[in-house]
C-alpha cells in the first residue's frame, strides 16, 4: 500500500466531498454532509502517516487504494 502524507490525505478526502470543519494543533478535522461522525487527520507538514491510522482513515471514509 501506498503510504501518504497528512496534506495529501486532507485533499483527497476533499475530493471525496468532505470539509474541513476545523483545526486543532497539527489535526484536521473533517467532516462531510449529514455524517454523524467526523475524521480527524494528522497533518505534521509532509511526513507520511503511519500505516495504521492511514488504513483506519480510509475505512472510515470508505477509501481504497485507487483513490491514493
């Protein structure tokens, strides 16, 4: 799997129709439409996420692969 940094992240989940809500210290919080639930994203300039919170991010935003 490819690994990502926090910025590209945020704008692929843009792409996907999710907003920043809003900023707390180095993590966005995103959030989209009537969704009940927000995605927070650890943005520590350009360094690479950790496998296990990228994976946890696309499944909460129903992402696969392809759209890294």
């Amino acid at each position: 799997m490819k690994i990502i940094s926090g910025k590209n992240m945020v704008k692929i989940l843009e792409g996907k129709g999710w907003y920043l809500d809003h900023i707390r210290g180095s993590h966005y919080i995103m959030k989209k439409g009537n969704i009940n639930f927000s995605i927070t994203v650890p943005v520590h300039g350009n360094k690479d996420l950790k496998l296990g919170t990228q994976i946890s991010i696309m499944k909460t935003a129903n992402l696969n692969e392809k759209d890294l």
